[in-house]
C-alpha cells in the first residue's frame, strides 16, 4: 500500500505519486534483478514478464 503524505495535495495527486512509484519500482527492480525475473518468468510464472510490461506501458485506471 502506498498512501504518501504530501502537503497540499489532493487525492489525484496522491494517485499521481502512487502509480509512479509503483512503476519505478516495477521498472528498478526489472533492470537490476533481470536474471531472477527471467528465472520467475520460466520455471515460476510465465507470463510476468508481460504482465510487468503491461503495467509499466498502460495508465492505471482510476475510479471515482
């Protein structure tokens, strides 16, 4: 969960900040640790590459 605290802020901005640090995250950890994503992505889950990819190029979808 994330839910940062940021002065004069509204929930957009919140959401804003979020999806961004979700995607950082996604995209670090992609960068740095490929070998264990491709090992996940073979023996564990096939299929997470894609789906990882899937977040990092599609706006998260927001409800009211």
């Amino acid at each position: 969960m994330i839910e940062p605290e940021m002065a004069f802020a509204d929930l957009s901005d919140d959401m804003d900040c979020a999806e961004a640090m979700v995607k950082y995250i996604i995209k670090h950890v992609m960068t740095t640790c490929s070998e264990e994503i491709k090992f996940l992505n073979q023996f564990v889950d096939n299929g997470l590459i894609d789906r990882l990819n899937n977040v990092l190029n599609n706006d998260f979808v927001r409800l009211t």
